[in-house]
C-alpha cells in the first residue's frame, strides 16, 4: 500500500475535522461471545485509516475511545461514508481498512491485488446487529409484518396502512387511513444489500430484484443519506417506514416484528445473533477471509433473520510493519470480550459468538508485512 497516499488521507481526514464518529465449518459462530486478545503490543505509535459503514459509526466510536486509552500514541481516523465508499477507498489505496456491511465480492476480491499484494483482502466480521424496521404511524407503537407485507410495501404497491395485509396481521390494532412513505437509502450502502439480501431470499415471488448495495433504479422514492438520515426523514413524516441499522434507531419511531416460521420475532441483539448462527462459510474463500452466507428465509425460533454482520475488510500485507502492528493491536481489541462489550454498550449490537472470534483473530494474525 502506498505510504505517501496514506498520509494525505490521514492529513485530509485529519483536516476536515471529520470527528469520526465513528457491520470452514458449516457452524462457525460457536456459543459465547468475545474472544481474548491475541496480540498485545506496547508503546504502539501511529495512525490508522478506516473509511465505511455508517451502521458501524456508534460501534467504531466506542472502540476507538477505549483503544486510544489505551494506546495514547495511536490515532485512529474512521469515517462513516457508507460501505460501498470504504470498500471503494481499501482497493484504490486510499485506507487501511474498510468497514462493510458486506463481504467483498469475486471481482473486489481480484482488485484487492493490486493494492493487498498477492493475498488480497480478507472479511473479519467484528459488528453484528439487526436491520430494524421503523415506522411513525401515530398512535401505533407494535407493528407485525411478514416478509411478502414488508416486500410489497417497499415496491409501492401496498401505499396505506389500513390496507387488509397489513390490518389482518394486527388485529386489534387502530390503524389509520394514512399514506405509507417507504424511504430507502440514497448512498451504496450494505445495509441496503443486506435488506434487499432478505426480501430475495424471503419473498422471491415478489422481490425479483437482485440483492446490491443500491436501491433499484426502478422503485426509487423518497430516500436520504446513512442510516441516520433515513430514520430523521421516517421520524419527521407520519406515515414513513425505512430500514435501518438498529443501533440508529431513537424513540422518535417504533420498529416491526418480523414473521419468521409461525411466530413474529421483535428486534433485539439476541434474536440477531440466533440468525447469525445459522450462518455458514463462503466456499471458495481464502483460509482466512471469514464472510458469512446468512439464511434468510431461516424458521428457527425466536431468530431475526433481517441481521447485518459487518466487517473490517483489511490487506493480508502492508508495506509498513508499524501498519501491521497498529492493525492488529486494534482488531484484536475490537474482537476483544471488552471491544464487543464497548460496542453493545453504545451501539446495542449483538456480540461476536467466542467460536467466530477466535478464528477473527486467526486471521487478523495471519496479516504480515510485505516482503
């Protein structure tokens, strides 16, 4: 990776006051969560440059607070300007890791070369968290749906809340005769291609569109920047419904209980880790590229298949060794039981299971310097 490209990043990010606020086995997500820190560095100096998921930013905050306490000559910039823009920023050199709510694809696992060296890039999940549902319907508070509802509603072709396939999955409930305003995402983002992901696996009948990072051209409505702004535009407009990252969701808005086998499963970080547990391995991948194939149309009890898990997408070389040192310091942190327990804290996130960390670490050690 280019030293000099990595400085002006910093300078730029650095500049722009960016307080960065700153997502195998077939089972690999073992039982309990948080893993013990692998690589323990000492008098680390430096800084490391993250562009990415904004359903990170909250998680990514509170890991570099604690990391820089800890590491008072470390300096860790991330900016929260969506997946597809911190992937874009890892492969064009321009940081030293990305943040994504998804797994580099085939052709970005082949331009990951040109900058990683001859292994690429490799996916550490290090967040997990559900996407909510979540709507402002006034005097309404429990929303149920199931996936076809939910698919259709963000077609435009169910465009009022009294209309008989939202009323007759919730009796008893005073719905009003008001318009429905789906709001979807306006940037590439991963936590679109996570939900659109669900709506293809969970209602192909209806959703015929491919999962990807950007809404389709042809249902585009209203929509707003990050996950954030999405729920600012559903929380000043009665009627609105969007998907978002649980951890941006505030008490301005109330979130959907999704159907899954018989029974509808509210939003929590439980329910997102018993969806990632029925996770399994992407074939063909790297020993150590960790990205997960999620089962969306799972019936498991009490699992909330509508669930990101993010990650930190990192070179297996860099150039500098004070690169790899500071890396890994900070992912082992991050995967850490205290890194997970920071980032539930502030972000409501699920933990990573002990089993899966384990093998994060595995692969944040396998990252070396170039020869």
């Amino acid at each position: 990776m280019k030293a000099s490209r990595l400085r002006v990043v910093a300078a730029m990010l650095a500049a722009g006051a960016v307080v960065l606020t700153g997502c195998g086995s077939d089972n690999p997500t073992g039982e309990t969560p948080g893993a013990d820190r692998a690589y323990q560095g000492e008098g680390l100096a430096g800084t490391l440059t993250g562009v990415g998921s904004s359903a990170q930013a909250s998680a990514m905050n509170a890991w570099k607070t604690g990391f820089m306490a800890e590491h008072p000559g470390a300096t860790i910039l991330y900016s929260p300007d969506g997946s597809g823009a911190g992937r874009g920023a890892l492969l064009a050199g321009a940081a030293d890791f990305a943040g994504s709510d998804a797994y580099l694809d085939e052709k970005e696992l082949k331009l990951s070369k040109e900058v990683c060296g001859p292994g690429g890039a490799i996916d550490i999940p290090v967040y997990i968290s559900p996407i909510s549902l979540a709507f402002n319907i006034p005097g309404v508070e429990k929303l149920k749906l199931d996936a076809k509802t939910i698919a259709l509603i963000f077609r435009n072709e169910i465009n009022n809340w009294q209309h008989e396939a939202i009323a007759s999955q919730n009796p008893g409930v005073d719905l009003p005769d008001l318009k429905i305003t789906a709001v979807n995402r306006s940037d590439d983002s991963g936590t679109t291609e996570n939900f659109t992901d669900y709506l293809s696996a969970a209602a192909p009948k209806v959703w015929p569109e491919d999962p990807g990072g950007t809404w389709p051209t042809n249902l585009q409505g209203e929509n707003a920047k990050g996950n954030s702004g999405v729920v600012k535009v559903v929380s000043n407009t009665p009627g609105a419904i969007t998907y978002a990252d649980d951890s941006a969701v505030d008490d301005s808005v109330s979130t959907v209980s999704v159907k899954v086998g018989d029974e509808y499963v509210p939003v929590t970080p439980e329910a997102a880790s018993n969806a990632v547990e029925e996770a399994t391995r992407v074939e063909g991948r790297a020993k150590h590229d960790i990205a997960l194939e999620l089962d969306r149309s799972t019936t498991k009890s009490g699992a909330y298949p509508i669930v990101l898990v993010s990650y930190h997408i990192v070179c297996t070389q860099y150039e500098s060794e004070k690169t790899v040192k500071l890396l890994k310091e900070f992912e082992s942190y991050v995967l850490s039981r205290q890194g997970q327990q920071d980032a539930q804290e502030a972000a409501s996130s699920a933990p990573i299971p002990r089993g899966l960390a384990k093998q994060a670490l595995q692969a944040v050690n396998s990252v070396e310097v170039a020869p």
